[in-house]
C-alpha cells in the first residue's frame, strides 16, 4: 500500500523521484533515458530555479537524485500530502490547542503513573493506554499542529515522559502519512508510547550519564529492548504489537541493529515508523549529555540514516516533508533580531508561519502574535531548542492566549 503511493527509492547515493516532486536545490544525476536522448548538455547537474525544474519536467517521468549532492533543505518544501487531510472535520489551531493540552496532560499523567507501576514491579494494563492514546489521534486528525507544539515542551529533567509521549504523536503522524486510520493508528501510538518502557528497569546511572558510555554500560543500555518486551508480554489486556516495537526499534534494515540484528522483512510497520520518529525525537531533545539539536540537524541524521539503510527511507522522507523547514514549536529570528516560536505554517506558504514573538530585536521579553503571510518580516536564523533562554513550555498559556 504505502509502496503504491510513494514513488521513491533509495539506492545507495541515488533516490528515484518523480519529476512532480523534483525542488530547486536537488541535484540530478540520472535520468529516465540516456543523457544523449536529453537536451541538457551536463551529464548531472543541479536544479538552480523552478524553470529547470519544469525543464526535466518536460522530458522526463523521473529521474535519480545525487542525496550527497542535494541540499537537505530541498526535500523539505513539499506541502503536506493530501492523504494527511483530516478525514472528518477539520479544527482550526485555536479550536484545538485546548483540547491538546488536555490530553497531553491526560496522556503525560498516565505515563508517569505507568512509569511507578513498572518500577514497582506491577503489570501495566494496556487498554488503558490505548484509550489515553485513542484521544492523541482524535486529536491529530482534527489539527495536527496543536498536538505538534505540545510535542516541543521539552525539559531535560523529564526526558522518559515527553520522549514517549512525542513518539507516540510523532508515529500518529507518521502512520498517518503511510496511510492508517482508526483502530490501526491507536494501536500504532501505543506502541511509540510504550516503546522505551524497558528503560525503566536500566539504573539511572546509566540512563543520566554525563560522558560517554562504557562498553559494559553500553550492553546494559541496550538490554531495554529485551526488557520492554518481557514488561509488555506480562501486562493486562496485552497488545502484541507492544511487544514488537519495544523489541524491534533499534533493528536496522540493513541487520546491523540490536537486540537480534535482524533484517527489513522481518520488521513491521509499527517497528519501522517508530524507529524513525524515535531518532528524530532523541536528536532534537536535551539529554543527560547534551542540549537538544536543532530540527535541520534531526533531519540530516534521518536522512543520512536513511541513506545508509539503517532507517526506512520513505518513511524517513515523509516525515522529513511533513516537518518542513520549520515545524511547530521552531524558535526562528528575523532579520529585525526578534524572536519568535513557530505556531503553525501557512500551507500556501511555507516560509511565512504563523508564530508567537517572544523577544524583541534587544532580546528583551514580549509576546506578540504576527501572522507572517501577512507581513514582510523574514526568517534568517533557526535555533536550537532553549536559545536566548527560551523555554517553550514557559509560553504554553501565552501560546494559548494568542490562540484565542
Ligand atoms: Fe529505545
């Protein structure tokens, strides 16, 4: 299913692409025909403008993108697929970042109370939750940026909740891109939500080390997986895909993952979804041992990862043009030196969000809802997670004010 709507494959360096989805910035290094056939002159070259895009447009179906050659930046511009769009009604951000809040609230409560359950030794019911989950979806389909932003309240000191909370959302988001509905979407973010929860059983010496890990600890890190799915397997109403993805999403494609090392086929989809929202998440958070990295950097890694096989590269490619150059939650400067949190994009123009200032061109505090598609403020910088001091989850009433 997901093969027959995305047209894309990668092959070592080179990625098959439909010319509809060719950007200025990619780099061309093959077409559908021999290069004499062509009228370009340059065997390879790359895509400068929009008039030489539509110029392979025109003779070609497709052709081989050079990734090594191409600007990340380019495979980040496309819309949002029409298969994303909603399949009942459709909130506006204001209608929905109430309702996100509280079931991120909801959602957060019942990871905590599942984190003491485990570290008592109790058995987690699942059903509950697939039902807490069951509202991230609602959520997700109704206005998927509202959710999007609850994704950015990142605090270090909270690392195990937010991270499975954000791959819960992030895989909703992701499945929906590959084509899920429904029951299949909520057994999907429970799976991102319970992915880590062998973590629990890892000392928290380990877990919070500041330096790098010693190959003794190392091992020890990786037995989470082993030990997800032994917690899984002994809780009430179990849900096998649980046990999969907490088993599975450190296995590569390629087998050059862990705990088993095996291989693509042996992988599902939840497995497959998850591993990659799972490295976006953990790059583009603060840890023990470092700040967070910015979202271009999380994108890089992907597509490296994809490249390299580790990850699956059309997942990794839908969610790359999902994100787009600035997702909720990005902390962006203008050429005035104001600061401002992205809210939601424009989908006519991606460039020009809506955001929330947060700091004036002195870098002095404010807050000032600005709608960028109708201004002629530019971005000129994108920052990390926690720069000038700025801690998003500080603004979520802010935030909730401007929504108003
Ligand atoms: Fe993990």
């Amino acid at each position: 299913m997901l093969q027959d709507k995305v047209k894309l494959n990668i092959d070592g360096e080179k990625v098959k692409l439909h010319t509809k989805n060719l950007r200025p910035g990619m780099y061309v290094c093959e077409l559908d025909r021999p290069w004499e056939e062509s009228p370009f002159l340059m065997q390879g070259f790359e895509l400068k403008c929009q008039v030489d895009v539509e110029a392979v447009m025109e003779c070609c179906e497709y052709v081989y993108i050079d990734v090594r050659r191409t600007d990340v930046l380019s495979m980040t511009l496309e819309a949002p697929p029409v298969g994303f769009l909603p399949e009942k009604k459709f909130s506006s951000l204001e209608g929905e970042i109430g309702n996100a809040e509280d079931t991120r609230k909801q959602t957060s409560d019942l990871i905590k109370s599942f984190i003491d359950e485990v570290r008592f030794g109790h058995s987690l019911d699942i059903q509950l939750a697939k039902s807490a989950v069951s509202e991230c979806v609602a959520s997700v389909l109704r206005n998927p940026n509202a959710m999007m932003l609850m994704t950015q309240l990142k605090k270090k000191d909270e690392y195990s909740c937010q991270h499975a909370f954000n791959v819960c959302i992030y895989s909703i988001i992701l499945g929906r891109l590959a084509g899920l509905g429904g029951k299949d979407l909520e057994g999907l973010g429970t799976c991102g939500l319970l992915h880590d929860f062998g973590k629990m059983t890892t000392p928290v010496e380990i877990l919070n080390k500041r330096g790098r890990l010693t190959p003794q600890e190392w091992a020890i890190m990786k037995q989470h997986t082993t030990q997800g799915r032994k917690i899984l397997l002994s809780g009430k109403n179990i849900f096998g895909g649980t046990v999969e993805v907490a088993y599975g999403h450190h296995e590569n494609l390629d087998g050059s993952g862990y705990p088993r090392g095996v291989t693509e086929s042996q992988l599902s989809l939840n497995t497959k979804i998850v591993a990659v929202v799972d490295k976006y998440d953990a790059i583009t958070s603060p840890r023990p041992h470092r700040d967070a990295r910015d979202h271009l950097h999380g994108i890089s890694v992907l597509t490296k990862m994809a490249k390299n096989r580790q990850i699956d590269a059309i997942l990794a490619n839908r969610f790359i043009n999902y994100l787009g150059v600035y997702p909720p939650g990005s902390i962006v400067e203008w050429s005035s030196g104001e600061v401002a949190i992205v809210l939601e994009s424009n989908p006519k123009q991606r460039l020009c969000p809506q955001v929330l200032v947060v700091r004036d061109s002195d870098k002095n505090p404010v807050e000032r809802f600005v709608d960028m598609g109708k201004g002629a403020c530019k971005i000129t910088a994108v920052h990390d997670t926690g720069a000038f001091g700025i801690e998003i989850g500080q603004y979520r009433d802010a935030i909730l004010r401007a929504m108003s």
